[in-house]
C-alpha cells in the first residue's frame, strides 16, 4: 500500500473495500470493529467472535452457525 492511499485513509479522503480494512485491521493488530467503530474502542465487549470460536473445531463452528441460521429461521416465522 503506498503512502498516499494511507494518507487518504486516516483522513476519510476514501472509502476502502472491505478487504483493504481487514488488511489494515491485521497489520496494526486491532479488531475491524475497531477500526470500523472507532467510538465504540472504549466500550466492553465481552467476546469477540474469535474468542468466542478460538479452540473450537471447524465441526463445532459449523453446528452453531447450522443452530444461529435455524434460529433465524423460526424468528422470522413469528
């Protein structure tokens, strides 16, 4: 990433693609919803989503996701 694409970001000249957020996200070490919602950085979060699944298996984050789209599901037949 050039100088000048950093400079356009950290002065809201552009709006990134969300790939480049990610990228930026990782290279500072921060969360994407830090870097997306930056006023929300002084709040508490109890877990973040990579917390939540950290040690879990891909089994295991496929049955919840299964579990949160079936719930889905229901609430929207109400």
């Amino acid at each position: 990433m050039n100088s000048r694409t950093i400079i356009d970001l950290e002065t809201c000249q552009s709006n990134p693609k969300f790939e480049t957020v990610v990228l930026v996200t990782k290279e500072l070490n921060i969360s994407v919803d830090a870097a997306i919602f930056p006023e929300m950085v002084n709040q508490t979060v109890s877990k973040t989503v990579v917390d939540f699944f950290a040690g879990k298996s891909e089994a295991e984050i496929e049955k919840f996701i299964a579990l949160c789209k079936q719930a889905e599901t229901f609430q929207k037949d109400e």
